[in-house]
C-alpha cells in the first residue's frame, strides 16, 4: 500500500512548455546507482555527524539489548529448574540475573530514545536542508530547462520524491541498521544456542525468501499494470476537470461519467490485484514465522526429552526464532518504498546536477554620476542613471552610459538542433525607440525578447546592448535593465501591493500607488475589498485576466528600467480599456526603448518601427504608414485580408 | 470522518466486513499457537508425554500455523478488494458529484485542487481504510485475545499486564491526543509550502526577469524552515511513543520473569505456562507499535477524507429540481426581466444590476463592454451557468428554471471565452456538439467557422490527433473548433463569448457570414472586443459596470452612445 501513493495529481505543463505532461508513471522506476545515491545522501547527513554517531550507537545499543536480554531467559529458566520443589531456594543468583537484565534493557530503551529524537533532528534538517539546495539551484537553471520539464515534474520532485526520501531518512535508514545489527546478534546467539535448530530456522529462512521473491516478482507486474491505469485515470479527471466547463455547457456529464466508470473500473480490477499481492505478503510471512515457531518448539521439546537441550534454550530460542524473522519481513514489506525512495532521491540530485545559467559575464550595472563635462562616475547614491562597468586588462574600470540601445546583429537561434527559429536577423532600436514585433505563432517574436534578456543565448551572432555583448553582462544586472510584461500574468500571493512591489521592493507605497495609477490599475484596485492591501490568492482567480494585465503593467511601471518588453500584454485589455491606458503607457514608454510584440495591430500602430516576421526572418519593416503604402504583408494583416494565427 | 465514507463501499462492504473477520481468526490462531507450545513443555517435557505427545501437538501448531497463513491471505486478498473498491467507490462518487456541480460550485473550488481531491486524497483515504480494517481490528483484538488467555493461564502472573498495559495505553492516548493538532499544523505548513512553490514554478519567468532570485529563496527558506519546526513539533512527542513501547514491555519481560519464576518454584505455575507469557509479551509489544505506526496514517488520511468529505457535501446549486422532464426549447427568445446578479450571492455587490431586455427569436445581438463590465456574466445566465439572483430570465417563454438542464443546453450553445478541446481526433472533438453528427455534417459545420480548410491541411485531416486541451492547433484554430463543435448543436440560441479575438478580421466576417445564411432562425449572441464582429449585429448592447448603457444598431450607437463611439474610435485610429 506503500506504494500507491507516490502518484501525485498530475499537473499540467507550463504555460509555454511544449507540453509533454500527462501523468507520469513512475512507482518502478529503479535507481540506477544505489551506492553514489546513497552517498550523497549521507554526505547531506554528515552535518550532523555527531548526532549521527549518537544515532548509530543508540541503535545498536537498542538492537543488541533486545538480543542480549532474550538470552537471559535461558539460565533464568533453568535456573528455576533447580529450584523447583526446594523449601528455602536462593534467589540471589535469579535476583542478579534480572538486575543484569533490567540494566541492560534500561541501557536499550535509552538507545532506543536517543537515537529515535536524534533522528527526527537529522532527518528534518536534511529534508530542510535538500529542499532548499534543491530550491536555490532550481532558481538557478536556465528558462529551457522550465521549458523542458512540465510543472508537475518539478513538482513531484519537490513532493513526492522529499517524501519518499523523509521516509527512507527517518525511517528506513535505523530500520535497516536495526535489522543487520538484530539478525547477526540473532543469528550468533541461535548458533551458540543451537546449531541444530539454527539449522532448521535457516531452511525457514530460504523458503521465507522464495515466498518474497514469488510473490514480489508477482506484484511487481501488477504494480505496473496498475500505475498504467492509474494515469489513465488521473489524465482522464485532470483533463475533465479542467475543461469542466466545457463539459457542462455541452450537457456530457452524463457521457463522461460513462467513460470514467470505464477506466475506474478497470484500474480497480489491475489495482485490486497489485494491492493483493502487497498485502499478502505480510501475513504469509509472518505465519511461517510461527510455523517456524512451531517447528523449533517440537523438535526443541523432542531434543529436550533426549537430553541434547534444556528447557532454558528452548525459551531463548523461540523468542529468536520471532525476533529473526520480524526484521526479515519489515525489510522485504519496506523494499519497495526503499527502492522507489531511493530512484526519487537520485532524481532530486539529477535536477541539482543540472548546469545551471552560465557565464555570469564582467560588466555590472552601477548607478551612475555624470559630471557636466560627460564623464561619469561611480556612486552608491540612487541617481536615477546608471552605467554599464566593466573593468579592463589594467584593471581600471570603465563605464558606458546605460542608455538602452538595441542591436541584433545577424543572428540565428534554434531552440533544438537544426530547427532555426531565428535566421540571421538584424534589427536595431535606438534609445527611446518603440519597436513592434509582428507575424504569426512560431515566427520568432518571442525569441527575440528572449534573447535580449538572456533567457537564451544566441547560437551565431550578437546582441549588443549600448555596444556591449549582452554575454558579458552579468545576467543579473541585465535583466534589472529591463523590464518584462508577459502574455501570461503570474501573480503571488499577497496583497496587490505586494504583487506590484515585486517590480522593486523598495518601492514606497505612494510609488506603488503612482504606478498602478500609469497602468490605469488604481480605479479597480480602489474598488477592491481592501483596496491594496486585498489579499490575493496564489494565481490571482480572484480578478480577471485584464485586471491581472494592468497589476502586471504596474510592476513593470515601478521597476522603472530603461528597456522595457511588452509581450502581449494588453491582449486581455479591452481597446477601450487599452485606450486609456495608453496615456499611461506613454508615459511608462517615454524614453525608453520598448520591444513590443502584439496580435492586435491597433496596439503596435504608433510604433517607431514594425518588423513583420515570418518564418523566423524579418520580411517588412517600417512605420505603419510607410508598411501600408508599401501594401505587402503588413497591409494585408491590417485590412484583415491575411489571417494571423 | 471517513464514516461519512462508508456508502462509498459499495457492493465491496461485504468484503470490508470479511476482512476483520479473517484478521479475527489468524489472531486467535495465532494466539492459540504458544499454548500449545506451553503444553508441549508441560506435557511433552516435564509431564511424561513423551516424544508422541511432542509430535501429536507440534503437528497440530503448525497446521493452526498454516491455518493463520491461510486466514492472513485471505484478509490481505479482502483487504485489497475492500479498498480498492473503496477507492473507485468515491473517485466515481465525487466525479459525479462534480459532474452535478454548477459554475458557481466549481469556481469554489480550483482546479487543481479538485485534481488532487480525485487522486492523492483517495489513494490515501483508501490507505485509512486498509489500516483500519486490517491493523486497527488487528492490534487491539491481538492485545484483548492474548490478556484474556494470560488470565486463563495464570490469573496472578496476569496483574503485570493488567497493570503495564493501561499505563502504556494511557501514555499513547496521551501522546497521540498532543500530537493530533501539532500534525495538522505540520500539513498547514506542507500545503504553504507546496503553494508558495507552484507559484514560484509558475512565474519563473517573472522571477527571472526581475531578478528576484534571493527574494524568492528567502521566502522559500522560511517556508522550508517553518515547516521543519512544526514537523519537529509535531513528532517530538511521537517519536518517543515506540522506544516507550519498548520499556514497557521490557519491564513486563522482568516483572515476568521474576514473579513467574516465584510462581513456578513455589510450584503455583508450571515452566510452559511462563513461556507462553514471555511469547504473549512479543505479540502484544508488535500490536501496541503497529497501533501508533496506524495513528500517523490515520492522521494523514484525514485531512485527505475531510477534502473529499467537502466536495461529497457541497450541494450542486442548480439542479432539476421543480423542472418540467417534457418541455423543450421553443424558439431563441430571451427574456430579461429586471435580472441581478451577483457571484459572492451578496445585494451589496451586485456584478448584474437591473437588467432589462427582450430578444426576439433569430434576432443576432452583439454585446460590447469593455474589461469586468459583467458580458460574460450576461449570457451564462441564458443556459443556466449561473441562476439569476433576482428578477427572472425566461428562454422560449418559459423560465429557464422550468426546463430540464439538459433540455436548456441542448438548445443553448454557447463558446466560452476560454474554451477546451480534449485529447482524441478533431472528429471526437466536433461529436461533442452531436453525437450522431455524419461526417457531411462535421464538415458543413466545420465549413461554416471556417476552420475546413486548416483541417484538411493536416495530413490526417479529420482523424488529427488533438493533444489534451488542443495544445497541437493555434489560439485561431482552437476558437474555430470550438465555433464548430457548438454549431453542432444546431441550436435554438448560439452564444460566442469573444470566440473570435485570435481569428482575423476576414475569417471573422466570413464566419459570421456563414453563420446568418445557414442558421435559420437561430437567435446569435456575440461578445466582442472589435467593433467589427458586431457592426451588422441587428441590436447591439453596450454593457458598463453590470448595467445596461445602451441598445441600438452600430449607426444609432455611434452617434447617440459615447462609450461606444470611444471604443470604435480607439479601434479606428490610423486606418489607411
């Protein structure tokens, strides 16, 4: 039953993702190199190496009191032996013997407490730990690899894959020590005991072994067959739900609900069986636990009466026979969930192992004095200027005006191999310029933005950004150089305030309040229940998509950079809605350069220039009245004659 | 809680019933097994039974033994068709369920949160069951069984266990009753911090652009950080349950020992008798483990079933109920008499206000407004999305509340604004609208969006794979799809909620071209952001702020009506 719930909901990839979801089926997945895996692991642990220490002393301590002290059952009852019928017996020697008994079981359970608090200390620092290095690195990788993966996979990283690990952490790791330590200290008492009967419970073990290979080797096919249907069913309900709607204006609840039962149905059939095997298995062994049991009392009592053995090893022993067997079957109930935690763990370091964004680059972005002669300098002050740094071969800085200039300068992208995106454009935006970006879906729009703030590099060509190669611009700097506003608004949770202060966190609240004043947002912040201190929630379903566009426009507002990019960002703006803002967006564009790449021609008319792409190269360019004379693609577009799509 | 559950069994109850008993049975076999062994000592041993006795009896012990197998199989094989039966009891419980919902039901709950209602939250109410029916019968029906046959066997020596057991048992209900809210918090704390996390996922974009990279770690890390003290919290005192466990039943193991060894010197027990007491203090120290190992399971599940719980207790807000199964859809009138409405069911926040307005059968009405003037809201109330809050809305000249569901949607199509296609061929996709629809009539209707062409630019025309949610067709396609699919409804009223926005200008005229020469008297209502798709409209509605501005065809609206003229200017300005 373990098992079943590794399957987290499947959830839908990522806006832009190229969609690969759909549920994963993963429960047998197996880890491809245990060792490196589990090394890793303990190297996270090694923080607490002490308490470590104290972990495994306190588990041996517990394991081997529970096998000593059951040995102490063999002098005591035969100690009792002697006594039997005498009228003053001395029981100091019993007295002894349990005092010895009781010190070392008190000795136990004390390991037993240290080691089961230290452990929670360990493991709930380690997942802390695992989780924020895993957090932090992710914030460091590449947007392709967001582009790669679907939400729900990183997500399960981060869910089910940490869960799985606690388990094996807090768990599985003392299980497992606590298991060698009993068996061999089982093991070695048994033989000293009784070889004979060692032998016995040994033949016990191998068909205890055969049982679980048996069973598990059967299971293992049903588990697939069932984690087969499971995604059919999870795929079929995150789809269904999510077209809801759809469904309902369309009067099929009736149909889908047929289908549904359908693939209910036949994963209960697959998940009854799988779920069979898994929990048969417990009883099975347990009770040939007891046949074993069984076994060691009769023939033990048979070699009694012949002389071979005492009544005290026979106690001794039986206690062995549960406690050798008990460890046998944890370990086998818990493999899977040890291998399936262990296959997660090595995909949570996989995902760490990822490169992250590389080439940080030399210049910096510093703020900016100029002095009246035209030089520039260096302050810590919030001048409102900045300047691009960079530090020559001598080791003396230079700086360059941030001014916002743009130029592509023949370059080529592809996103995968041999599948150009981009062919060797050329563009240039001059500061304070307004470019448009038009053309259909896939003919490169995007990519171009994408280039400029470095979310990918350019395979062949340059981009320079006030005569620099945006690759030697640290990334950071660069992209705090510009503003972004995307098609797909993301909102956290928070207050509006706080969702516009994400543009700059040191904003002030009238700063704030200004800037949803340029985005036109104030009018239906206002009108929110508590204004700007409304609480949203994680993706805003509290406003609609327009209102979501206008906090987004505000964040860009407030963040003030020189270059700003507009990706469809008043696409859910009414044009009446847009118009007036359009005040407002001149005054967010003044002197700016601003890439903007809009389906709706009306928003991009007023720009200095127009590409028209195609195909991923630039086939107009131009004013809007100069692209109408020249009656091409452009006035097809704009006079409706050409569809766009 | 997951009493509330229980219909969900189904046909499967017997089997929730048979795996208890089967658990019974194995627990009382397996408590039989160390009398006997006790006897083979007693009898066998020190009583003279001899080697026959030894055999008679141990034969005996292991068959009971296989027996116990036999009757653990079986409830593990019961077990397993309880819960799993269990399981898609409530998966086809609550899709249905949802199924039942209206809109307003499902904005309440998110998507995604509905998602995880029909899957994680059932794997682990079907794991609660399993623990309930197998450990949680097991482990207390083990610890009665064992005492009482304790007492048969030496009522004395039994007082250790009467008197270790209720201290143990009280210190577990002590610790587990502490801990209870503490691992409630604990999953407060995972729930924050998963959110905060698909956030993050979401908007990486955004992060990234704004280089908020520390702003957001940070945040991360005290989630993460909170999360560690509560889970320390919340297992400080649990962890301490087992070795506890232990101490217990090691001071039994001594207390045994010693008063038993006492007993059989003074010859008031006999050797046998003692070992079956130390074997009962094994099986009684597995059952007290097992129950705080269920506890956490327990705990787990519930918030899982209290999730499910809620969906199974919303009560679906538009129903059939007081409708009439026999009446249809007359014509495409519509009917707004004096209609308010409003989401959070609230007078003061009214997102409908008062409005008015009769629409006369194959009458087509555009409808503009610009961002939240409430269009949307508008026309869901026409096939009963939504139920008007005050005043009345009457289809064909009926209330629409006097109509069937099914009967009101099948003659109201509409194109939501955001619209879904499913995974399967464009052919299943347009069926929606028909089930029965031949192929002449999918591509007449296909013909007529316009969307004829670009399918049969595919290689596989019709049968072409759409992925799910139609992610392999542009915004373009997808709308006329969609346009598709509703007229295959053939309806009385076709509603487009801004179905068009991603459609060009030309393609938007020729679809709504085809639309009046083949609609008969279908009445068309269309939203739209461009002046253009409702400029031929017969009447056009100017929606702002929930009520209606204006009414009037395109020449009165521009010369009478401001906010129209604005908008149609704003969409004028610089056309060569």
């Amino acid at each position: 039953m373990a098992e079943t719930r590794k399957q987290g909901p499947a959830m839908r990839p990522g806006p832009r993702g190229p969609g690969r979801g759909g549920p994963r089926h993963r429960s047998m997945e197996k880890p491809k190199d245990i060792k490196k895996t589990l090394g890793r692991l303990l190297a996270y642990m090694l923080d607490y190496k002490f308490q470590l220490v104290g972990v495994f002393v306190g588990i041996i301590l517990s394991a081997l009191a529970g096998v000593a002290g059951t040995y102490f059952l063999r002098p005591i009852i035969n100690g009792l032996g002697e006594f039997i019928g005498q009228q003053s017996p001395d029981l100091s020697n019993l007295i002894r013997t349990l005092f010895i008994m009781g010190l070392i079981y008190l000795l136990g359970s004390t390991g037993s407490f240290v080691y089961n608090r230290l452990m929670l200390n360990i493991s709930t620092g380690t997942m802390r730990k695992i989780r924020i290095d895993m957090f932090r690195h992710m914030q460091n990788l590449p947007i392709k690899y967001y582009d790669t993966h679907t939400h729900g996979e990183l997500m399960s990283r981060f869910t089910n894959d940490t869960d799985t690990l606690r388990e094996i952490l807090s768990r599985g790791i003392p299980q497992l020590v606590t298991s060698v330590v009993s068996i061999t200290g089982v093991f070695i008492m048994m033989l000293v005991i009784s070889p004979i009967l060692t032998l016995l419970v040994i033949i016990m073990l191998f068909i205890m072994l055969f049982a679980i290979k048996k069973i598990g080797g059967k299971s293992a096919n049903f588990f697939i067959k069932q984690q087969r249907h499971l995604g059919e069913v999870n795929g079929f309900i995150e789809e269904m739900i999510v077209g809801q709607k759809v469904v309902k204006v369309f009067s099929r609840e009736e149909k889908v609900g047929e289908e549904f039962e359908e693939l209910n149905e036949k994963l209960r059939k697959s998940s009854s069986s799988a779920q069979t095997f898994a929990g048969i298995l417990m009883p099975i062994m347990a009770n040939l636990s007891y046949v074993n049991y069984a076994l060691t009392a009769s023939v033990g009592a048979a070699m009694a009466i012949g002389g071979y053995l005492d009544i005290g090893s026979i106690a001794s022993f039986l206690q062995y026979t549960r406690s050798f067997s008990r460890p046998i079957t944890e370990i086998s109930h818990q493999f899977n969930t040890l291998l399936a935690a262990l296959a997660g763990a090595e995909r949570i370091f996989d995902m760490m192992d990822t490169p992250p964004e590389i080439n940080e680059g030399s210049v910096t972005l510093v703020n900016a004095e100029v002095s009246d002669d035209g030089t520039i300098s260096e302050t810590e002050r919030k001048t409102g200027s900045w300047a691009w740094k960079r530090i020559d071969s001598d080791g003396k800085p230079e700086y360059v005006r941030l001014r916002g200039e743009v130029r592509f300068e023949n370059v080529t992208f592809a996103y995968e191999e041999n599948k150009n995106v981009l062919n060797n454009i050329s563009l240039y935006a001059k500061p304070g310029q307004k470019i448009a970006l038009v053309g259909s879906t896939g003919a490169g729009k995007t990519t171009i933005t994408n280039l400029i703030n470095r979310f990918y590099d350019v395979q062949e060509g340059r981009i320079l950004y006030d005569g620099i190669d945006v690759r030697e611009i640290k990334k950071d700097d660069l992209r705090r150089s510009l503003a972004m506003v995307l098609q797909d608004t993301n909102l956290f949770t928070g207050t509006v305030r706080d969702n516009i202060r994400y543009g700059r966190l040191d904003a002030t609240d009238e700063e704030v309040e200004r800037a949803a004043k340029i985005a036109n947002a104030d009018f239906f912040i206002t009108h929110l229940p508590q204004g700007y201190d409304t609480m949203l929630t994680g993706d805003g379903a509290n406003l609609s998509q327009g209102q979501r566009q206008l906090l987004a426009i505000a964040r860009a507002a407030i963040a003030d950079p020189p270059v700003l990019i507009l990706d469809e960002a008043t696409s859910s703006i009414d044009t009446r809605t847009e118009a007036l803002i359009e005040s407002g967006m001149d005054k967010l564009m003044e002197g700016k350069t601003v890439f903007i790449i809009a389906h709706r021609l009306s928003t991009v008319r007023n720009a200095n220039a127009i590409m028209v792409m195609e195909n991923g190269e630039i086939i107009e360019r131009g004013d809007h009245n100069s692209l109408i004379e020249q009656r091409g693609k452009y006035y097809q577009l704009y006079t409706g004659m050409f569809e766009l799509d | 809680m997951i009493k509330k559950l229980i219909p969900c069994l189904g046909k499967y109850k017997i089997y929730a019933v048979l795996t208890p008993l089967c658990v019974v049975m194995e627990v009382a076999l397996d408590v039989y097994i160390p009398i006997l062994m006790g006897r083979i000592i007693n009898i066998g041993i020190y009583g003279g039974g001899g080697i026959s006795y030894v055999f008679k009896v141990g034969v005996l012990m292991i068959l009971m033994a296989l027996l116990a197998m036999c009757f653990g199989a079986l409830s593990g094989r019961f077990a397993a068709l309880a819960s799993t039966g269990f399981a898609s009891g409530i998966r086809s419980k609550v899709f249905s369920k949802i199924q039942a919902f209206s809109f307003s039901n499902v904005d309440k709950f998110s998507p995604a949160s509905l998602i995880t209602r029909l899957t994680t939250d059932v794997t682990y109410a079907q794991m609660a069951l399993t623990t309930i029916i197998r450990i949680a019968v097991r482990a207390p029906f083990m610890l009665v069984l064992t005492t009482t046959m304790a007492i048969r066997i030496n009522a004395k020596l039994s007082l250790v266990f009467l008197t270790v057991m209720p201290i143990l048992a009280v210190v577990l209900a002590v610790i587990i009753t502490k801990a209870y809210p503490l691992f409630i918090k604990m999953l407060g704390k995972f729930d924050k911090l998963n959110a905060s996390l698909q956030e993050n996922l979401a908007a990486i974009r955004v992060v990234k652009a704004f280089v908020r990279r520390d702003y957001e770690n940070e945040k991360f890390t005290k989630a993460a950080t909170d999360l560690q003290i509560a889970q320390k919290k919340a297992e400080k005192l649990f962890v301490l349950s087992m070795p506890f466990v232990q101490l217990g039943m090691y001071i039994c193991m001594i207390a045994v020992s010693w008063f038993g060894g006492n007993l059989i010197i003074r010859g008031g027990m006999q050797t046998g008798d003692l070992m079956t007491f130390i074997s009962y203090i094994g099986q009684i120290l597995m059952s007290l483990m097992m129950i705080s190992m269920s506890f956490v399971m327990i705990v787990m599940s519930k918030a899982s079933v209290s999730r499910i719980v809620e969906v199974l207790d919303e009560l679906p807000d538009i129903s059939d109920e007081g409708a009439d199964p026999e009446l249809e859809v007359r014509d495409g009138s519509i009917s707004f008499d004096n209609v308010s409405f409003s989401y959070a069911k609230d007078k003061s926040n009214l997102t409908l206000e008062s409005v008015n307005l009769e629409i006369k059968s194959g009458e087509t009405i555009g409808i503009i407004g610009g961002t939240g003037s409430a269009k949307t809201t508008l026309v869901q109330l026409i096939p009963r999305l939504y139920d008007v809050f005050d005043g009345s809305l009457r289809v064909g000249g009926r209330d629409v509340r006097d109509y069937k569901l099914n009967n009101l949607r099948s003659a109201v199509a509409m194109v939501l604004q955001k619209n879904e296609l499913f995974s399967g061929t464009i052919r299943d996709n347009l069926r929606w609208g028909d089930e029965n629809a031949t192929y002449e009539e999918l591509i007449a209707a296909c013909k007529a969006a316009s969307a004829h062409n670009f399918i049969m630019s595919f290689p596989d025309g019709y049968d072409t794979w759409l992925g799910q949610g139609g992610v392999n067709v542009s915004g373009g396609q997808k709308q006329r799809l969609c346009i598709a699919r509703a007229l295959l409804r053939n309806p009385k009223i076709l509603i487009l909620d801004d179905s068009t926005s991603a459609v060009d200008t030309a393609t938007d005229l020729s679809i709504r071209q085809a639309l009046r020469e083949n609609r008969g008297d279908t009445t068309l209502i269309i939203i739209a952001q461009r002046i253009s798709s409702v400029a031929d409209a017969d009447r056009i509605i100017v929606l702002d702020n929930g009520k209606i501005n204006a009414v009037g065809t395109h020449e009165q609206l521009l010369s009478t009506n401001d906010i129209y003229r604005e908008v149609f200017e704003s969409q004028q300005k610089g056309v060569a």
